[in-house]
C-alpha cells in the first residue's frame, strides 16, 4: 500500500479532510494544547509554538517516508477543527477533536472516512482503533462504525509518567457481492 505522492483530501459526511499545512500551527496550538488531549495522546504538553513546529515536522517526515497520514478535519477545507490520523504500518487509526468543536460527531464523520479511504484506496484489509476502556467517546465512535472489540489481550503502554491500557477494536474489508 502507497499513499498518493499528492496531497491526500478527502470529502464526504459535510466534511473535507486536508493534509496539515504551515500556515496550521497556531490552530493547532488552539486544537491540541489542553489537558484531555494531552491525557489520550503521546502530543507534547503544554503543545505551544514550538510543539507544534516540532509536530508539524514529524507528519511531514512521516508521510514522506510512507509510514502516516495525518489530515486535519474541516468543515470548509480551510479551518483545522480536530485531526485524524492512519498509520500504514500497523494499520492503526486515531482522532481527536478540538474542546471548542465537540458535539458535532466530527470524530465519527472523520473516521468513517479515513476507514473507507483505508479500505477501498489503499487496501489496507483491516483498520484498527486502540482504546482505553473509560474512553466513552472513542468507544462510541467504534460502535457507531461498526468496529469490534478484539480477542487481543489489552496492551500496556507507559508514557506521560502513566500506563494506557489500551483495547483493541477492528474494523475489517467490507465482502463484496460474491465474494466467499
């Protein structure tokens, strides 16, 4: 699987999902510098300036490299409201969406998405969410989806001085008519 050497938008659901662009970097300090996205993620925190530079740098080096799509959700394909983001290696995907822009089911719309793009344009057989079990939203959004929790044990990541205990839910290749 490849991703486009062309910037990646996609369209659907009153969305448009955008590759991140430098003239982003204070919106994403708006978006990303506060205390529930910084508990769920690995960003940086407090995510200033600086951060945000440093983070801007990585999706850039790592969509180059093939290993990740990072697009920004937007309504008007202008104004980042949250992220979201497919990693091609494992096959993983994450969202988050700004304080300020939740309550619109942008997460939902967004992953509903980037879950087709991954299936049908890049052919990935099956996408994966990681989810600890008190995150009621992400939970929902997997639900809503049509995800399902896995047999996998939970896995155990440390970082940000705690332990995530992280749930496995996947979604996979929709069949086709025909196929057995």
């Amino acid at each position: 699987m490849l991703l486009p050497v062309s910037p990646v938008r996609l369209a659907g659901h009153d969305l448009i999902l955008r590759e991140w662009e430098n003239a982003d970097l204070p919106a994403m300090v708006e978006l990303f510098d506060e205390p529930e996205i910084a508990d769920r993620t690995p960003l940086s925190s407090p995510f200033d300036m600086k951060a945000a530079r440093e983070y801007l740098e990585m999706i850039h080096r790592t969509r180059a490299e093939g290993q990740r799509l990072h697009l920004a959700i937007t309504t008007d394909g202008r104004k980042p409201l949250g992220e979201v983001l497919l990693n091609l290696s494992r096959g993983t995907m994450g969202y988050g969406v700004g304080t300020a822009h939740r309550g619109q089911r942008l997460a939902l719309r967004a992953a509903q998405l980037m879950t087709d793009y991954a299936h049908q344009i890049l052919e990935l057989p099956r996408v994966l969410l990681e989810i600890e079990a008190d995150n009621a939203p992400s939970i929902a959004v997997a639900r809503d989806l049509e995800f399902r929790l896995t047999n996998d044990g939970p896995e155990r990541v440390e970082g940000k001085g705690r332990a995530f205990i992280l749930h496995t839910w996947a979604h996979d290749t929709p069949a086709r008519p025909g196929d057995h």
